[in-house]
C-alpha cells in the first residue's frame, strides 16, 4: 500500500474511484467538474490531495479545496475537505484515516489553519472521532412548496446579473465589516463559483439602486426523478439590509414560480434577518441530518471564536460538494 499526494495525471483513476464508490445518478462528477473545482482555477489555489495504491491501483483518496476566508479582521485561507472516498473491500480498515493523517498534515504545512466539511452519517462519525473535526452546526431545511408561488412582475431594482463586475468587489468590501467569519464572495470568487463552473447553471441578480449593486442571489434548479427543485444556493448584502434581502428572496421566489419548481429549499447559518424574512414568506423549517464540521488544524488567534458557530455566515454555495 503506497500513500502519497496527488500526481498530474490521477484525476482520471480518482474519477474511476468516484463511480466505483458513490454510483450515484444524481451527483455524478465529470472531468470537467474535477479539473474546475480542484486545479489553480480557484482563486484561492489548487486543492490538496491524497491518495493510496494498492498493486497499482487508486484506492482512496481525500481533498481538500482551499477558500478565501475573512475571520474577523483578516483573511485566511482556509478549506472545505471533500472526497473521502475508499475502495468497498478496504473500507473498515483504517486506510481512510492514514490518508486523512497525511492530507491534515499537510494542511498544516501549507498554513491553512480551519477546514469544514459536511459529511454524511457514517463519516461524520469517522471524520470527528478520527481525525480531529469538532460539530459546529447543525442545519434545518427551509422549504416552501411551489404550488402556492405566485408569478408576480419583479420591481425594476432586481435584475439579472451577466457579470461579476466592479460593484461585486465594491459590495464586499462595504459588507465584509458586518460579518465576522464568512467566504470572501468579490468578483474572482463569484465568477469562479457561479459562471465558470462548467457542468451546471447557477442564474444569479442583484438588487440595484441605479446602477450601485445593494445585495445579489444565486439559484440553482435541480431536478430528482419527476420534482424539480429550486435552491437558494447563495445571497448577500449588507448584514442589516432587511430591505434588500427581502426584494432578492421576492425575486428568487418569482424566478421559481416561472420555472414551476414543486420545491424552493435553501439552508443558511448566520443571519437572523433572513430567517425572519422566511418565515414572513411562508417558509417552513424542518429539522434535517445535515452536520457542518470543522477542524481547527492548529493554535490561530481567533481559533476559539471561529469554533463557535454563532460567528459565522454560511450558504449552500459555501460548499462545492454537493451545491
């Protein structure tokens, strides 16, 4: 068995290992996919990544993709571990973790001190027992069912957003001061996020006053078998801006009933006023199995405060994973 970092040239055996371990016909990962979400197309660097052989062949493998973090008052870079993956017959055997050891070293190494992840049951158990993560959330659902949407015309102010312009980086760093922990979201991350990924479709608007961007959403349709789904992926403003948000979840909803979606769903940490807003619209919250883990990876000044999810500002579009 032979554990080593990522190669030029493995992302086609750690896509085999992909379908050979998670045959799923609703996330399926592409090349295309690999390539943008793990290379220097991220503004905040190439993933790091981990694998092992066995005869000459991939067996596992674990990443990490690193983020722009703004924490409190300065930026990190920080990451979001995905694709733990092992060959069925050497899982249960302690592989995952020697791979995940070597990744988390390195993570080290390279100064990243906090990485999140949202694991599914079975490795969120592995991931906070064996490898250091602690439980910093759990989300609930908001969801409101598109029969009672309605298509109503949306005010001038919302508009579709074609590129993440000048005023992308102007919002941020008007905004940043209001948010203790959150991904950097300027124009370089968002057009990263939401225009160059190359196997889906995210339709993203912003509210303007004039021509002065006040907030922006991106939203995703997902179909599973007959229901299609709308997303909520990501929405941004002034933290306070109760005003602004409510015209981007107007216009989300509006955008969704066009579409005739039988679901709008979205989860979100960090902001009360959203959370009102959903209720005032007719959301309900439902209690789901969906744990955010971090791992402090070591001593930073404010490693104790990042801990404590209440300082935190956190979206679907912070995950590459699933959303």
């Amino acid at each position: 068995m032979k554990i080593r970092s990522y190669q030029k040239g493995d992302e086609q055996a750690i896509m085999d290992l992909d379908a050979r371990a998670l045959p799923s016909i609703w996330n399926r990962r592409t090349l295309q996919n690999w390539y943008w979400k793990y290379t220097e197309t991220n503004p905040a660097g190439a993933s790091l990544i981990w694998v092992a052989d066995h005869q000459e062949k991939m067996v596992a493998h674990f990443a990490a993709v690193p983020y722009r973090l703004k924490v409190f008052d300065e930026e990190v870079i920080a990451s979001h571990s995905i694709g733990a993956l092992v060959e069925g017959k050497y899982q249960n055997r302690g592989l995952l973790k020697l791979v995940g050891d070597k990744l988390m070293e390195d993570l080290v190494a390279h100064n990243i001190p906090y990485t999140w992840g949202f694991p599914n049951q079975r490795a969120h158990k592995f991931e906070t027992v064996a490898l250091g993560y602690g439980d910093l959330y759990n989300f609930d659902q908001w969801e409101l069912p598109g029969k009672g949407l309605e298509r109503k015309e949306p005010p001038l102010s919302f508009r579709k957003v074609t590129v993440f312009d000048g005023e992308f980086d102007r919002l941020w760093g008007e905004c940043a001061p209001g948010y203790d922990v959150a991904v950097k979201r300027d124009s370089t991350y968002l057009k990263w996020r939401f225009t160059d990924r190359p196997d889906w479709w995210y339709f993203s608007y912003g509210v303007y006053d004039g021509e002065r961007l006040k907030g922006y959403v991106a939203l995703k349709l997902y179909r599973e078998e007959e229901t299609l789904n709308g997303h909520i992926v990501d929405i941004f403003a002034r933290r306070d801006d109760e005003e602004t948000f409510s015209q981007l979840i107007d216009g989300s909803l509006n955008f969704f009933a066009e579409q005739v979606v039988d679901m709008v769903t979205v989860w979100i940490l960090g902001s009360p006023v959203i959370e009102k807003l959903f209720i005032e619209k007719g959301f309900n919250r439902r209690e789901v199995d969906r744990p955010l883990i971090l791992r402090v990876n070591f001593e930073h000044r404010y490693h104790a405060r990042v801990a404590d999810s209440s300082n935190w500002y956190f979206t679907m579009g912070d995950s590459t994973e699933i959303f």
